[in-house]
C-alpha cells in the first residue's frame, strides 16, 4: 500500500509539473509575441508612437506660467508710444497679436499682408522671411518640400469656413488667420493630425521656434486656447518670443498674459517690454520692434 501511495503521489507531482511548464510555456509564448508586437509598432509607426507620448508628457505642462527675469526701471527715460515709433531704429509690425475669441479682431481691423513670392498664397508680410527660411531648411533636411495649405483669410472668407464647418472653423474676428499671422502647413502625403507622421513634420513641431514660429495650439495647451491639439497650425510670433514659448512650453495667452505691464524684461541679447501709453527705454539699443498685442497694449522687443 505504501508503495502504491507512493507511486500515486509521484504520477501526481509529475503531472503538476507538466503542467507547470505548459502554463510557463504559454506564458513565455505570450510575451515573446507581445514583445514582437510592441517592436513592429515602433519600427511601423514610429512617429505615431512620439506624438502619442509627447501627448501625455506635454499634458503635466499644461499649468506652466511665464517665468522671466526683470530688470531695475529706476531712472530709466520713458517716451510716448507715438513718438517712440518715429525712432528711425524703430520698425512696427502685427507679429504678437493676441487673437482668440476673448481678444477678436476689430471690424475695421486691416492686415499687413501681401503675396508671398508668386504663389498666389497670401501672407503678413512680417511672417514672409520667416516662413521662407524655415521652408528651405526643410527642404535642406528631408529632400521634401514644405507646403502651405492655408494663410491669409478676409472675413468674408472666414465666415464662409464657418458656414462649411461650424464645429471646427473659428468665429469671424478669432482667427490669425485674418491676421495672416498663421499658417496651415503641410508636406506631400501628410496633412492635418498625419503632418506628424511625417518626419519633416515631426522636425517643424520641434524646432519651428528657431524661425520665429510656435506652434499655436499645443497638446498641453487646450485649457489655455480653448482649441485642440494642431501640429499643422503654424503661427509667426518672431523671436525671442517663440523661443521663450517653446522652451517654457506655454501657449501665447499665458505669454502675453505674464508680460506685465511696464515693466522690462531680459532674455539674452532681447528686451521685451508690454506697454499701453508709455515706452521705457533700457538704455542704449541697436533696434526695436513694435506690434500691437490686440488687448489694448503693445509688446516692444529690443535689441
């Protein structure tokens, strides 16, 4: 009997044991094709894969406010808006308008723009530089060119995109696109949401700020704009601005917003100063420009 039992118990745990090593097998089997998995996704869809994790990083950023050094104002000369912009070192343009459904556009608002080249494609004119160096370098990088699907729009124009697209299109006196400040770009095979399956996408969403460029509806900025995420929505704010957009991961609302009002602030060779009436002058500069910042004040940025 006891040989019985004990051949009894040593069936059971041969048994127990084959059927360990069943269940390990197929657990090994799962994880070799979940692995086989997640590599083909990364080798097929890389970008996808970036653009969904940039997403989720980009959304702890979405309460970031601008963070800006200041310097002494004391004894510092202040001039009339008026009579500052006749400074022959002084150039004006419409480069850092705030322009949401908060802050429309005027109705008799008229925007600095003109042909760009000979494309028939419509642009403010202190965007044209700009766009036209950043076309070329990614021209230079991927061999592909850098197209735009949509500029300038009047008014009667924009109501027309409402009428066609209400759920989307934004309301007429909202768009930057009236301001010919913004750009829909694309590059052939990829538009819209599909601009960042493209590498030369991927390469102007990281690096358009070096231009002059943000973009002006970020995954971690909808709270801010009220829009969604748009990598195809380029708009020209000019530098140092978009640099300081791009690297404190802000929206242009939380910038101009954080500029308070007289005073001067420093960012390596810039100063940048919002005003309303009165400008202060940092001293000795080479240059300035001024821009309406469409909430009652302008923006200078010195140099």
């Amino acid at each position: 009997m006891r040989r019985l039992r004990k051949c009894g118990l040593h069936a059971r745990d041969r048994c127990m044991s084959k059927k360990k090593k069943i269940v390990l097998a197929v657990v090994l089997a799962v994880l070799v094709c979940l692995i086989a998995a997640v590599v083909f996704v990364i080798i097929k869809y890389p970008n996808k894969l970036r653009r969904m994790a940039s997403t989720v990083i980009n959304s702890f950023n979405s309460g970031n406010k601008l963070k800006l050094k200041s310097v002494e104002q004391d004894g510092l000369e202040s001039v009339d808006v008026e009579k500052f912009m006749e400074d022959e070192r002084v150039s004006a343009d419409q480069s850092l308008m705030l322009i949401n459904t908060q802050y429309m556009l005027s109705e008799d608002f008229t925007a600095d723009v003109a042909e760009y080249g000979e494309s028939g494609v419509y642009m403010n004119l202190c965007i044209q530089d700009a766009y036209r160096e950043l076309a070329a370098a990614v021209s230079t990088e991927f061999d592909t060119k850098l197209y735009v699907r949509s500029a300038y729009r009047s008014a009667q124009e924009q109501q027309e995109q409402v009428e066609e697209n209400s759920e989307v299109a934004t309301a007429v006196g909202a768009s930057e696109h009236q301001a010919g400040l913004a750009l829909d770009v694309y590059v052939p095979y990829f538009a819209g949401m599909g601009f960042l399956d493209s590498d030369a996408g991927v390469w102007v969403n990281k690096n358009c700020q070096d231009y002059g460029f943000i973009i002006r509806y970020p995954a971690y900025g909808e709270k801010s704009t009220g829009v969604t995420f748009e990598p195809w929505h380029i708009r020209y704010v000019g530098l140092p601005h978009a640099k300081i957009i791009a690297e404190q991961k802000i929206t242009l609302e939380k910038y101009v917003e954080g500029l308070a009002i007289g005073k001067i602030y420093t960012y390596g060779d810039y100063y940048i100063e919002r005003c309303v009436d009165k400008v202060l002058l940092p001293g000795e500069f080479e240059s300035a420009v001024i821009s309406p910042d469409n909430t009652g004040g302008y923006i200078v940025t010195f140099k």
